[in-house]
C-alpha cells in the first residue's frame, strides 16, 4: 500500500479546478431552464464558493484516513 498523502496545496488545485468544471455546467443547466444570465452566474457564484470549500474540506478529512 502507498504511503502517498495529497498535500494541502494538491487538494486546492483539485478543489478549485473541479470547481470551474462544475460550476460552468450549473450556470449552463440553469440558464437553459431561466434563459436569465444574470440569474445563471449569481447561482452559479454561490453554488462554486459553497461546495469548493465542502469538497476541500472532504479531500483534507479523506487525507487523514
């Protein structure tokens, strides 16, 4: 078994990087429901602040099994 441990740096960049990825297909899903650009970013926005900062919170607990 690897000793390998991602670091705090490695599970940001992993955090934020899948952040945009899924934040662009919210936007994306709501605008196609609302066709309100206005609307689409501001969930967008809240949605990729609030679950980037679960996910690395995640990535930083699953670090420490």
């Amino acid at each position: 078994m690897s000793q390998y441990r991602d670091t705090r740096y490695r599970s940001l960049i992993k955090a934020l990087s899948w952040r945009v990825f899924a934040t662009i297909t919210t936007i994306l899903v709501v605008f196609s429901f609302t066709q309100k650009i206005n609307l689409s970013l501001g969930i967008g926005a809240v949605e990729g602040l609030v679950k980037g900062l679960i996910y690395y919170l995640h990535e930083r607990l699953w670090g420490r099994l």
